[in-house]
C-alpha cells in the first residue's frame, strides 16, 4: 500500500493556480477540462480519455476537480455517524465478486433474529448513530415479508433513526416472495419506515459484464426500474460503481452516463460513489478472471474524472474508506471528494473480500483525516442535512431532510 500512497502523492497538484496545471497539459486534455471549468456537459468519450491520463494531464485533471469541488460545494467534508449491519451472510446468488455469501449448512453462516438486529441498533443509538446502512445476502428461507417487518421492529423501538437499507437485488427479492409490484412494495417499506436505499448491486450497469460477474444478478433494466420506482415513490438513493475487474472504459463510461440521465430525469440520487473492487479473496482472482487493479494514482483519476462528468448534475462525490484505506481515502480529497462517508461500525462484506482498512473509523478519526487536508470536517445526516434538524427519520416518505441544490425529489 505504501507504493499506491507515494504514487497518488506523486500525482496531485503542486497548490498552484489551476491555470497552472492547466498549462502543462496536453491540448486536448486542456480542451476538456477547460469544457469543465466552463460548466459544460463531458460525453463518454471524454471520460475515456480523462481515465487514460498520466503525469502532467493527470495533475491538470486532478487540478481542475479540485476547483469544480471548490466552487460547488466549498471546503466541508461530510460524514455520517452510522453503522452497518450485514444482518445474514447467507445466500444463493453465488456472485463471483463476493466473498462474503454462504450457504446455509456452513459453520460460519448466520441470520441474525429481530432481537439482535434491534441489540446492535440500540447499541449504534448509544455511539451517536443517525442512520443504520443495512444490507444482506439474499436467503432463500426468509419469510416474504421479513424485510418490512424488520424496518417495523427496528422504526417501533428507534423512531428517529434513519434507515438506509435494501440493495436493489434484495427490493427484487422481497416483491417476488410478496407477488407485489415494485411501487407497491418500495410503497409498504418506505411507510414502515425506509428512509433511503444504497444504489448497490451496480457494479458496472452492463448485462454481458453482469453476466460475467453474477448470473443470477438483478439485470440492467431491473435495477433502472426498481431505483426509478423508489425515486418515483419518495424514497432517495446513493449511487455507485464498481471498478477494477472485467470492465473497460467503454463500461464505464456508459455506466456514468446512464446515471446522469437517470439523476435528470428523477433527481433521486444524494451521492456518488465510486467503489474499487477488492479482488483477494474472490472467485474472480481465483479462477484468474482478473489481475489486481493498480491502486493509489487510478483511483484518484475515477474519482477527479466523476467529479466533472457529475458537475450539475450529482453535488456530492463520497470516497471509501473501507475500499482505499483511511490514507488514500484522505488523499481523494484533493481529487474532487466532499464526503467521507460513515464510521460504519461494523462492515463485513469488504473486509471479507480481502479489505484490510478495518470495520470501524471514529468521528474523531475521520474529522481528523479530513483536517489533515486542510479541509472542514461537518457530520450530516444521511441525507445531507444538518444534525439535529428535522430528519426524514421521523417521516419515511419525506424527502425533506435538505437534499442538497439540484438534488431535490422531483426536481
């Protein structure tokens, strides 16, 4: 890790004028950037190239998300007080990317009852938390309704905590094993207490990369719908990627721009993050399906490139901790991040991937890393309002809890 460190050090900016980086680039990496600084729309094509730079345009491209960072959201650095609960490791889907799934018969599988999902929200309450971010694997043996009746038990003892829950493969799910359409079913979550969804089971919104990576996966058109129905219905969403595997940069660049024309037209999405694959111990690597992705310097360029494709169109650009480490994470700063998402408390998925940041980083030590960059640590709530305004914790079908200019439900 220290050489990815060195190298993402070796290419950010000198502190001068952007005028500056902007000058020793090449010219047509000049040209879209300058596009950029301009507030006009970059096109696939331009995200291909900006994620090809190197030395000087890498610095020029850093450079230029930095002053985009700097002149749409200003010097804060959010973060949310949460904790994540994997509440069942148990699943059938078999995705190759994911060492965290087992089957029922193994020795560690696990489903944790109501009761203890409710011991490690009371626990999280006790820390300070504001949201619970709650995902599992898909378990065959659940009852149809269980994913209600958990946001039920958990809202009935926490009503003020906001729940950020459900993959969009677990929405699939959940409206299959209750024979209910998506707008019926995200309908009955949000008014027993969702609050919002984690844009998860992306990866790259591609079906023959799908196909590659999960089979048995919620396919393209599915997830558009299920998170069109939840914007359509009042319920916000996060949004993501996922590189460094089979993708290429046509993936990717497809990828970005279907979420920019799905933030058009619903404006649902609080956030963008852009989450690196971590290989170790997946059946991906393996089988020898993929080779390990180079980190430090590339994933300051997918971060820089997504905070200009995104201008005006999604204000908030999360890093990811628990996927670069605290040290890179506090590096993406400089690259056009404005949000160091939560402390979590306890994540499992990643770390069973092969993650080594950890599973829990304090307030203290974020607001610190953050610092550290000479930028403003604030907490948020999870949907980007202030902490200890009215939240829509307390109103599940309420988009109200401040979502940041341009970002609105609806808009």
């Amino acid at each position: 890790m220290s050489r990815s460190i060195d190298e993402a050090r070796a290419v950010l900016p000198d502190g001068g004028p952007v005028e500056r980086a902007l000058g020793a680039a090449s010219p047509e990496i000049r040209a879209i950037l300058e596009r950029s600084l301009e507030r006009r729309d970059l096109e696939e094509e331009d995200v291909r190239t900006l994620l090809r730079t190197e030395d000087d345009d890498l610095r020029a491209l850093i450079a230029t998300a930095d002053r985009v960072r700097a002149e749409d959201i200003g010097d804060v650095v959010t973060y949310v007080v949460n904790r994540n609960i994997n509440f069942t490791n148990i699943c059938f889907v078999n995705c190759q990317f994911c060492a965290f799934k087992r089957q029922r018969w193994e020795a560690d599988a696990y489903d944790h009852g109501i009761d203890a999902i409710l011991a490690k929200v009371d626990e999280a309450v006790a820390r300070g938390a504001t949201e619970i971010c709650m995902q599992g694997g898909i378990n065959p043996q659940m009852t149809a309704f269980h994913y209600r009746d958990v946001l039920v038990a958990i809202k009935t003892a926490f009503p003020k905590i906001h729940m950020h829950a459900f993959s969009p493969m677990e929405i699939l799910y959940g409206s299959r094993r209750t024979n209910m359409s998506f707008f019926d079913y995200l309908t009955m979550l949000r008014d027993a207490g969702l609050g919002s969804v984690p844009g998860t089971a992306a990866e790259i919104l591609d079906d023959e990369v799908r196909e590659v990576l999960s089979h048995k996966k919620v396919d393209v058109a599915t997830w558009i719908d299920i998170i069109s129905t939840a914007h359509r219905v009042g319920i916000p969403t996060t949004s993501t990627i996922m590189y460094g595997h089979v993708e290429n940069l046509g993936h990717v660049s497809a990828h970005l721009a279907l979420l920019r024309q799905m933030q058009r037209e619903t404006g649902g999405f609080t956030e963008f993050v852009p989450l690196r694959f971590i290989y170790e111990n997946t059946i991906l690597y393996q089988r020898g399906l993929v080779r390990p992705f180079p980190q430090g310097a590339s994933d300051l360029r997918m971060y820089a490139t997504c905070r200009l494709f995104f201008r005006g169109s999604i204000d908030n650009l999360q890093t990811s901790w628990v996927k670069l480490g605290h040290e890179l994470s506090a590096l993406s700063l400089a690259a056009g991040v404005n949000d160091f998402g939560g402390t979590l408390m306890e994540e499992s998925i990643s770390r069973e991937a092969g993650a080594d940041a950890g599973e829990y980083t304090s307030p203290e030590e974020i607001e610190a890393l953050i610092r550290s960059m000479g930028r403003v640590p604030r907490r948020r709530s999870t949907l980007y309002g202030e902490v200890g305004a009215s939240t829509a914790a307390g109103n599940a079908h309420s988009a109200a809890e401040s979502l940041p200019a341009g970002n609105a439900l609806g808009a």
